[in-house]
C-alpha cells in the first residue's frame, strides 16, 4: 500500500467513493488511547484479528482491525503492550460489533485479555440464515456483494513478524473495510426475515461455549476411542489427560504435541509397569515414550492408587443404543420438515453432534457426546422453532 507509512504509525487519509476513510497504523499507546476514543461514538464497529497459532495451544495476536467507516485502523499488539482502551470497545454494550466466522477470534480473546466482547454478530452466521450455507467464507461474500476478487494469498502469513509488508497490510485492511460495507446489505435482508434474532442468539451460543471453562474432569472423553475403556482404565485415561493438557497449558503446545491420543489410550488399556513395556504397546507412539516415557510412568503409577468408587464411568456409545439409526432419522426427517416450513435446511437447524446431544440427553447416556449442561436444541431460538415440539415427539416414542 503505496500510502502506508509504517515509522510514522498513520496510513494516510484516502477517499473511499464518497466517504472519507481515515486509515491508521497504531503502534503507540497514546495513539490507541486516543483512536479508542473516537471509536466510542460508532453505532457499529467491523473488527477482524490476524494471529499465528502453528506449534502453540493458544493463538499468538499479530494484528487487530477495526473500522467504523469513518476511521479504518490496524492496531499493532507487538508494540503496544496495554490493549485495554480496544478492549473497552469489544465489551461495550453500546456498539454492535461485527466479525466474520468469529470463532478463532474468540479464542484471541479470550486468551489475550480474557475479553468477552458484548453486542456482537458473526456475519457468517448471519450468511447461513439467509441461506448460504453454514460455512461460507469471507471473500465468498465480498464476492456475493460486491463482485469484488479479494486476495487471500496472506491468510497463512506470520503475522507476529515486524515489519509488515504492503500486501500485509492491504490483505488486513480488506478483512474491514468490505466488512463493514457489506454488514448494512446483510442486515437489510435479514430484518426482512424472521431470522435475525436466532442470528444473534446463534452468535451468543458460540461466545458462551468459547468462554466457558474447560472441564479438566472430562477431558478423558475426547481421547479418540475412550469408549472402549472399562472404569479402570478410564480413571488412567482421565489422569493422563488431564496431565498433557496441563502440560501443553505450560508448556504453551498443542496437546498433541505432548503426548498422542493413541498413546495414552494404549497406556490406560495396559498400565505398563516400566518404559520398556511402554514402548511394546501397539499403537504408542515412540517418540511419545521417549520424551514422556518418565512423567506418564509417574501419573499411571499415581492413579493406579485410586479407589473403585472414584472410578470414571464406562461411556456407552449412542449408536449402539437399540434402534438409535432408525431414531436418528425420524429425528432428523421431523427438523427437515420444521426446515422446510420455515425455509432453513435441516443443518443450519440441528447439526448431527446437536442431534446427538439431545438424544444422549434423552436416554440418559454417558456416551462423552456433551462436556456441557446446555442442550443447543433446548435453548434460544432452537427451542422457540422445534425444540418443544420435538421433545413431545421424543417422549411419545418418536410417533
């Protein structure tokens, strides 16, 4: 971008049709301070991160974009230290906030400052009410809007890398400013259905989900084939994943990068007494042993101490509950025709693992499927459209 200068800190101001956008590179605290406070006034705010998150287990911020049509800024976290004044801006609840398929920005979020932005909207999910599909990108929809060929080729780039080229910065600045354009055309639509407020819901079920604590107890059910474990080895299975997950916390790396699933699960079948019975196990990984052998000998010989009663336990796998592929289609034929009287397909209305989530409710099953109290189809606008009706239906026996 020919008119970026980066030492200075300020993009400098450039027409936009016939608005003026200001363009910012913000790189000082005082200057954050102060943009911050113009941004206070905005109805709206486009707000965009850039991050790398490649052999770490949180994503490390490289970029924040933010844009209320008048003020288009790219604000450096590299040299600012204190985010707080952009921070105020996410969680006040006088600005609606607009982002495109949020959910990684959530996790920049709330790992950065713990943040959880208030009067926010996923354009994505808004895009999927007025049936777009569930997962439609953000160039798509520039395209969709705009007829505008968006350049992605810097999506992967290292964002935590200074300084930042031109076709950085241009790629960065796009991610808000055609975001901001095309948000008054969505909402347009939207309000001439009756979908924007799910779409607002929707978006606050993901932001609670995200910001909600994990459950370091239920961590053993997302070890790939846990099911077939009996308590025993499910109470090894729970100890060794709690240990790499608060290993990878420390260490600040992928859970797998700590130790393999199919390594802990060979582990917690076989209890193995040394390192060298370690590595005799089919499907452990090697290298697993040969850097964790030591610590895992540890946690298994620990929870080899626990007592029957405090076992985890067995998990039943939902499709092995009599009749469950035949239930799941009456469920999910009885969603595509509420979909089909309200002109949603049946995805956008319950996803398979949200089917499944409520029949595992339903039956009564341990069956790892939900780490959560909330029943997605129970709740909100789901609940509103089909969650009562098909509660009666389930409790009739599916009829």
């Amino acid at each position: 971008m020919s008119n970026c200068d980066v030492e200075t800190g300020m993009l400098k101001k450039e027409n936009v049709k016939s608005t003026h956008l200001e363009k910012h590179y913000i790189k000082d605290p005082q200057s954050l301070i102060e943009l911050c406070r113009r941004y206070e006034q905005s109805e709206m705010l486009a707000i965009d991160t850039e991050f790398v998150r490649t052999r770490t287990l949180y994503p490390k911020l490289g970029l924040l974009q933010i844009n209320n049509g008048e003020h288009l800024a790219l604000i450096d976290p590299i040299h600012i230290d204190d985010l707080s004044p952009f921070w105020q801006l996410l969680s006040n609840p006088n600005i609606v906030k607009v982002l495109h398929a949020c959910s990684e920005d959530l996790e920049v979020f709330l790992t950065a400052a713990n943040c959880k932005p208030v009067n926010l909207i996923d354009s994505q999910i808004m895009m999927s009410f007025l049936g777009h599909g569930l997962s439609i990108g953000y160039a798509a929809m520039i395209k969709h809007y705009f007829d505008i060929e968006l350049d992605k080729s810097e999506s992967r780039t290292d964002w935590t890398k200074r300084p930042l080229s031109e076709k950085q910065l241009r790629y960065a600045q796009a991610d808000v400013e055609f975001l901001y354009r095309a948000y008054p055309k969505i909402l347009t639509e939207i309000q001439d259905t009756p979908w924007l407020v799910a779409a607002q819901q929707e978006t606050q079920l993901l932001i609670e989900k995200k910001f909600s604590p994990i459950d370091t107890e239920q961590l053993h059910r997302n070890v790939k084939m846990s099911w077939r474990l009996n308590p025993k080895q499910l109470c090894l299975l729970k100890a060794l994943a709690i240990w790499r997950y608060e290993q990878a916390q420390k260490r600040d790396m992928p859970i797998g990068f700590i130790a393999k699933d199919n390594t802990l699960l060979g582990l917690a079948q076989h209890n193995p007494k040394s390192i060298g019975a370690m590595a005799n196990i089919e499907g452990v990984d090697v290298l697993d042993i040969r850097h964790k052998g030591k610590a895992m000998l540890a946690v298994l010989n620990q929870a080899s101490l626990i007592e029957a009663q405090h076992y985890p336990e067995k998990i039943v796998r939902l499709d092995e509950y009599p009749g469950y592929k035949q239930i799941f289609k009456k469920v999910k034929n009885f969603i595509a025709d509420i979909g089909e009287q309200s002109g949603q397909t049946v995805e956008n209305l319950a996803s398979k693992k949200q089917i499944n989530q409520f029949l595992a409710q339903h039956f009564k099953l341990n069956d790892g499927s939900n780490n959560s109290d909330v029943i997605d189809i129970m709740v909100d606008w789901r609940f509103d459209l089909f969650g009562k009706r098909l509660q009666e239906f389930a409790n009739n026996d599916f009829k």
